[in-house]
C-alpha cells in the first residue's frame, strides 16, 4: 500500500515539474480556469521553499502543500480538464 502511494505521488510530481517546465518554456497553453489556477499555483513552488529555508519556516511549505491539494482536487474533479496518464521516463 505505502510503495503504491510513493508510486503515485511520484508521478503526480513528474507531471506537475512536466507543467512548470512547459510553463517556463512559454509551450504550455491552459485553456480552463482550474488548469490556469494549478498552473500558476506550480510556478510558487520554488519561491516558497526559498522563503521557508530562508526564514527557517516549514510551515510555509505545508500551507503551501495544502492549498496545492486543494487546487488539484478542483482540477481533477473537473470534467472539462482531461487528465492524461503521462508514461514517466527513469
């Protein structure tokens, strides 16, 4: 059970370091709201852990983590937003 969780959290994180790169690149186009908020919400992530090593505060990480969950499930649970399962590479 726990190595098919790691399983998972793994290739959610390939997917979402997929986004922000595609971001970054300016070859990634989100059409929806939810796609966009996810999007946006993504590019955060190295700022806010710079902001927690920074301060020495970890808490900001977890506000972080929580109101990513939240995003995704808004995305995930939109049937106007396709989810793809993305072949991972190692």
């Amino acid at each position: 059970m726990v190595m098919r969780s790691m399983l998972c959290f793994t290739k959610l994180v390939a997917q979402a370091l997929n986004v922000v790169n595609c971001a970054k690149k300016g070859t990634l186009v989100l059409e929806h709201k939810d796609e966009r908020d996810l999007g946006l919400h993504l590019l955060q992530f190295a700022e806010v852990v710079e902001e927690a090593c920074t301060n020495l505060l970890p808490n900001v990480v977890c506000d972080y983590l929580y109101n990513l969950s939240e995003i995704f499930s808004k995305f995930y649970s939109n049937p106007e937003c396709k989810v793809k399962d993305v072949a991972m590479k190692l």
